[in-house]
C-alpha cells in the first residue's frame, strides 16, 4: 500500500510533466490520475470473484394491499428528462461550490455550462481538485450542499444537455 507522501509524490510528478494521464496499479490499489479532472484512488482485490446475483423476484399483489408511492425525486420536473447529465464525484471529499468562502459560486441553477467549465471543488486530502461540467448544457440541479461530504460517483449536479 501505497503512503500519502508517495501518492502526493506522483501528483507533483503527474504535473509538472507533459502527460494527460497516468495510470498505476500494485496489489490490487489502483491510481488514476487526469490533469485538471483530480485524482481517484480505488482499492479492489485483483482476482475478485462474482458473488451471484439472486434473480429479481416478482412484486407479490394482493387485494387488500395498496399501491406503493413512488418516491419523489428533488427535481421531479426534470428527473425523467433524458437529456439530463449526472456530474457524479470522481473522489471522496468535501464538496465546495466556490474558490473561498467570499466568492461567488462556480454555478447555480439556470447556469450555462460548457465541457471545461469549473462547476465546483472536491477537497481530498488536503488538496483542491477543480471538477469540470464535461458537457455542455444548463444546470438544472444542484444536489449536495456547500461543505458536505462526497462519495466517489455521487451525483452533484444534473445537467439539462443540448
């Protein structure tokens, strides 16, 4: 396993060198990294056996019973809209949606946004990771709060593509 001195190491590295990516993998960890787009580290087993998925079962009806109610999305206007894009985490950290806490944020809803547009910040490890929008569209959602917690692929914002 890989110390904090030697990932932050490899970043410098990363860098200040002329390469787009790198990629690295040792005992089953896993280091990607994209300049401009952070860093993400996944730890998985390298020879992983598939645990079988039990066959879905059908929904048991009976006439007493009433129908469930669906659970409502936040944004239930635009949810099933699909031209709407998920800008997940590709870390875990803590979510910013400005540089510092007097700056305006990065984006709000109605936001036009293009692929290298700067829609917020992920601190992990003491460092600041600018993540862009990838696409090009309007922020219709944002679904985390300024200062919470992120899970690597957690869903930050939605966007309204073209």
């Amino acid at each position: 396993m890989l110390k904090v001195e030697d990932i932050q190491a490899l970043i410098e590295l990363v860098d200040r060198s002329s390469l787009d990516e790198f990629e690295y993998e040792n005992e089953g960890t896993v280091i990607k990294m994209k300049k401009n787009s952070g860093v993400q580290v996944v730890e998985r087993p390298l020879r992983e056996a598939a645990a079988p998925v039990p066959a879905p079962q059908p929904p048991v009806h009976s006439e007493a019973a009433q129908p469930a109610t669906p659970v409502q999305p936040q944004t239930p206007a635009t949810s099933n809209d699909e031209n709407l894009h998920k800008i997940v985490s590709p870390m875990v950290g803590t979510f910013y949606q400005a540089s510092s806490p007097e700056a305006e944020p990065y984006v709000q809803v109605g936001s036009k946004v293009s692929p290298n547009t700067v829609v917020c910040i992920i601190e992990a490890m003491k460092l600041f990771n600018e993540i862009e929008a990838e696409v090009e569209g309007e922020i219709v959602d944002i679904l985390v709060k300024d200062g919470q917690l992120v899970e690597f692929g957690q869903p930050l914002f939605l966007v309204k593509t073209k």
